[in-house]
C-alpha cells in the first residue's frame, strides 16, 4: 500500500519561463493575422511523476502582452483592450482532463480575463518527460492549442477591424520542484 501510495503522489511542478511561451493570434482586417505573446507569467501544475492527470493554475501579467509593435501593444493594455491598470491579470484554472490518446487529453478550466470568468477546453499534448542532468529532477514537456472568443470576456468590444476567435498555443517545460 505504502508503494502505491508513492507511486500517485502528487508534486508542484513549475514553468521554466525560459522554456515557457503563451502565444496568440487574431485576425486583422479579415485579410491577415497578428501574433503577439505574454512575457511575464506563472504557470505551477499539481501532477504525479507520469503527469497522468495534472491539475494546473497560470497567472498572466496583462501589461506584458508584447505584439512587437509598441504603439499596438500600448491600446491592448489600455481600457479598449485588457485595461491592464483595472485588471493586472489574467487566470486560468484547471477543473477536469479527459485523456484522448496515450499522450493526448482535453483540459477544461475556468479563464478569467477582464474580470469575466468562462469555461475553455484546451487540446493538450504532454511531449515527454525527462530527468534533468543538472538538477536531476523531472521535467515534462507539454503543448496546449485553443480558441477562445475575446467578446465572451468583454475584450475589445466589437471591433470590427479584428476578428473575434483567438488562437492560442502555450508551449511549456515544467520542472518537478
């Protein structure tokens, strides 16, 4: 019994900001897409060693959107946008996993952004795990894909300029602590 109960011990497991980009695009003018990420985040996942059923949080600075375009990113944090003085963060919190595939699984959580708290399912794909020759301690690899609509969280009203579906993709390394 005691075995078993090692073998599902859950740990704190930790994105390598290094190693760790939350990426987005959106459609511009119906004729283009603009991509931008996040710089400064949080992401800590509660998972045994195989990382078979992970319960994740994230925290995302909101002034940290980066689009590479200065004057672009100034109106996503402001009151049109992300109102990032009023709402500093952004918040996702895990609430259950449906595996799909020996490496594949859903993973649906409640996103808070702007104030506004909405249900998202997230196609996962955990790419592998390692142990780390420096720390020698496990790291996985995981990739995340999703849409979700900026309206549904009174994100940039109805800019009719931009399209309303926002394509995510969060690549991660996490290391056990």
């Amino acid at each position: 019994m005691a075995g078993s109960l090692f073998l599902h011990a859950q740990s704190t497991w930790k994105a390598d900001g290094a190693h760790t980009n939350l990426n987005f695009a959106i459609s511009h003018l119906v004729i283009s897409e603009v991509t931008g990420h996040f710089n400064e985040f949080e992401i800590t996942a509660q998972a045994d060693d195989s990382f078979s059923d992970p319960d994740f949080m994230a925290t995302i600075q909101t002034a940290s959107v980066d689009t590479g375009n200065d004057r672009r990113d100034g109106d996503l944090k402001s009151d049109r946008f992300f109102d990032a003085e009023t709402y500093p963060t952004m918040t996702f919190k895990s609430t259950s996993i449906e595996h799909t595939g020996e490496k594949t699984f859903k993973l649906t959580g409640d996103l808070t952004i702007h104030g506004v708290t909405k249900p998202v399912t997230l196609d996962g794909k955990l790419n592998g795990i390692i142990t780390d020759q420096r720390s020698q301690k496990l790291k996985a690899g995981l990739k995340f894909t999703g849409v979700i609509n900026r309206t549904d969280f009174n994100v940039g009203g109805s800019m009719a300029p931009i399209g309303d579906e926002v394509v995510l993709t969060i690549n991660t390394e996490m290391a056990q602590q």
